[in-house]
C-alpha cells in the first residue's frame, strides 16, 4: 500500500511522504488564499474552497479556515461556519445538511500512537461523522472517530471523545448528554 491508502484507511502512515506532503501544501495554499481574500466577495472566496472540498449544496465559511487535504471533507447542504474552523482530514469527515459550526472548533481525524517510538515515524485517523441539523458552539472539539447524531446541540467548550446519538444537547469534557430534544 502507498502512505495515502494507508492513511485513507486509517492504518499507521509516514505523513512526511512526498505524496501527502504535496497534497497538504496544494491545500494549505487554497486555504491561505482563502483567508486573504477580499471578505466582500463572498461567493469568489467560497469558489476557493470548491476546488478543495465536496459540497452539497450551499455553504459558508468564515475566514480563517484551515484543512490538511481538504478532499477528505464532504460538507452537506446549507452548511455555516463561524471563523477559525480548523479541520485535520487525513480520514474522511462527513458533515451533513443544516449544520451550524461556532468559532475556533476544531474537528480532528488525526491521531498519533501512544507508543513514543511509533510516534516519532507515524500517524494515523480515524473517521468523522456529523449529522443533519446539527449545531457546534464555539471552541467544541470534535476527536476522531466520532459520530455526532442528527438534531443535536454540542456546547461551547465541549470534547467530543465518544459518539453522540440523535437529538439530545450534549456538553461538557469529556462531552455527555445534556438532554434528549
């Protein structure tokens, strides 16, 4: 297998090979043109970003935005982030339809292993999913591998180290719920 299939399939993988290197700088450069792009031209900024993602539909998101591949994010339809969204996609990230994503949130595929030595020449992810109709408050963490479910509410601050299931308010570190909706 090639470092990006391992990657891809959430297997331990050399991120300082040549090919995710490349990758990772082609979309660090979309996103710093993004980022300094002329706020008032909304829909050309968001064009920016159409080379990079896969969106469903409408989306919006607010400057800065930072992503390492960017082709692992699928966005859903009317989707809307507030600014400095940070999204580590070395697996794939879901997101879908009518989502509302607060500042500073980061969502996180990327995890290292425990094991010291291993850390030193590998990484690896782990998948990400976020359902329809869901709303992240402002500096949330969402870790890999988790599954957020339809109609739910993540508060602000919160860690979401485990899945969280369909329309209950979910709060807090480590992030459990609140209440069901």
């Amino acid at each position: 297998m090639t470092e990006k299939e391992k990657m891809l399939a959430g297997l331990p993988y050399d991120a300082w090979d040549e090919v995710l290197l490349s990758e990772r700088m082609t979309a660090k450069a979309i996103c710093h043109s993004f980022n300094a792009y002329d706020p008032a031209k909304l829909d050309e900024r968001m064009a920016l970003l159409s080379n990079l993602l896969t969106i469903d539909g409408r989306a919006h998101i607010e400057p800065n935005f930072y992503c390492d591949y960017g082709y692992n994010i699928r966005l859903g339809n009317n989707f809307y982030s507030n600014h400095h969204l940070t999204i580590l996609d070395v697996c794939r990230v879901y997101i879908g339809d009518n989502v509302l994503i607060g500042p500073h949130v980061m969502i996180s595929t990327a995890t290292h292993p425990i094991n010291a030595f291993e850390r030193r020449t590998t990484e690896c992810g782990k998948p990400i999913s976020i359902g329809s109709d869901v709303w992240i408050g402002g500096n949330a963490s969402i870790l890999p591998g988790v599954s957020i479910g339809n109609n739910s509410v993540i508060g602000a601050g919160s860690v979401v180290n485990k899945d969280i299931p369909d329309n209950c308010v979910a709060v807090g570190n480590p992030c459990k719920v609140a209440k069901s909706l």
